[in-house]
C-alpha cells in the first residue's frame, strides 16, 4: 500500500473511443462523487463514462486487490491491509453525529458517543441535554464500510461496537432509519446528516464546513481515491488529478456538500 501525494505524473492517452471506468467503495461519498463523474464526463464529451458500485470503502478496496474494478473511493486513511493499492486524497468530509428531531440534545461528547456505541449507556437518561428517558438505539456501519472503520479507529479506540448496534450497508438506511425513530442516534457522512435527521455538535463544534476546513470539528476526514499500485489505468489517474486540483471540480465539490481541500 502507498500514498500518493501532489500531482499525479500522467502519460498522454490517445483519446478516440469511449472509455467507461468501473469503480467501487464508500456509499457517504457517493452522493459528491456521483457529480464529480457526470461533470467529468460532460468535459470529456462523454467519451469517459463510471460505473461505481457504493458495496463500501472497505469492500471498495478488496475490489481493487482483487481486480474487480479499476478505482475505489474509501472514507479511511490507508492500513497495512491494504497491500497492492495506492491512495490519493481526493477533498475533505466528516463523519457527523445524528439524532432524531424529538431528540433534545444539541451536543453530544466524545466519551458519550463511545459509551453508547460500546453500550455502556444504553438509556438515554445517561446522557445529558436530552428528554428521552427511553433505551437508546444506537445505528452504524458494517465492517465492509470504510466509515465503520473510521468510527472504531476515531471513537471506539479500536474496539467493537457493541451488540445493540444496528448494521447497515448503506449511509442513507442509517439516516433513514435514525429519522424514523425517536430513540435512535448514528454516524453518517457529510452528505447524509440532513433532513429527517438532526446534526449534533461534537465536544462543542459543529459538523460543518468552516470547522472540516479548519480540521477543527473533531470527526474531520478525507475522502481518498484509492487504486492499484500495479497496472493503473491512466484515465482513472487523469480523472483523480481532477478532482484534487481543478477549479471547476473545487466548485462541485463544495456544492454537493463537501469540502474541497486542494482546489484552487
């Protein structure tokens, strides 16, 4: 496993037919990336067409050991584990903390959130600023997102979530599923920590864009581009460069909700 940093050295490629990329990985950045690629696309006159299956980050990057796409997207730096792939950083996200609406906490510490997620608390009369005095219904990830590793890594200190936790494989059924009850609280990206759900303040700051930018909010990330180390195509090369320097994806990206980190 390598990281790549700066530009990208690209040889030139001849461009004549129709060109489409498979890729796979985090289903939280799905939502920026699939407007990054329609714009991409769009530039290159539709001669570069993606495929992207949102299967996880960590499934994304076994896809890419494996040979079974061409690039990944993951929500986590690189590991050991991930021998045989190279990552980029692409542009700044973070993993936000979401209640439901009738929940009347604003802010939620980091011991707290370890606590639930390791069900040491599991009622919320344990935790200060809400209303509830309910069992609490903690929502993660599975082991194949790459935001799950994130949370174990950032929150947990390693360990485990706890058995109450529910696993989903996609960020929009967390989100889904904390708006539709009451008792439950979830870690979602950028991207999914809107409407029905409610954002909680993290050891006071905000999951925004003024304090992922800063790397202030203490769940700031980069989503990476991740690909072989090996037998890299240099479309999806010259597509990565893009997306990490140019102006036009810098305006995308902050559209879509994230935030860019390198764009002029």
């Amino acid at each position: 496993m390598a990281v790549a940093a700066g530009v990208l050295a690209l040889p030139s490629v001849a461009a004549a037919r129709v060109t489409r990329l498979v890729g796979s990985g985090s289903s939280a950045a799905q939502p920026y990336m699939l407007e990054l690629f329609k714009a991409y696309s769009k530039l290159e006159k539709n001669k570069i067409q993606f495929l992207y299956s949102p299967d996880g980050g960590n499934a994304g990057v076994k896809d890419v050991q494996a040979g079974r796409v061409e690039f990944s997207i993951n929500t986590r730096p690189p590991l050991p584990s991930d021998a045989g792939t190279t990552y980029i950083k692409l542009f700044l996200d973070a993993l936000c903390i979401a209640v439901n609406k009738q929940n009347s906490i604003s802010n939620i510490s980091l011991s707290d959130l370890k606590n639930i997620f390791l069900g040491v608390d599991d009622n919320w009369s344990q935790v200060a600023g809400s209303n509830l005095t309910t069992t609490i219904d903690p929502i993660g990830r599975n082991s194949a997102a790459g935001q799950y590793t994130f949370f174990q890594q950032s929150v947990l200190g390693g360990a485990t979530q706890a058995g109450n936790v529910a696993q989903d494989n996609a960020d929009g059924l967390v989100q889904n599923g904390v708006g539709q009850n009451p008792d439950a609280i979830g870690y979602v990206g950028l991207a999914h920590s809107g409407l029905p759900v409610k954002k909680l303040t993290v050891n006071g700051v905000a999951c925004s864009a003024p304090y992922i930018r800063n790397e202030t909010y203490p769940l700031f990330r980069y989503d990476w581009g991740v690909f072989p180390t090996a037998h890299q195509n240099v479309q999806v090369l010259r597509f990565f460069n893009w997306v990490e320097h140019s102006t036009a994806a810098g305006r995308i990206i902050n559209q879509a909700g994230a935030v860019a980190a390198f764009n002029p």
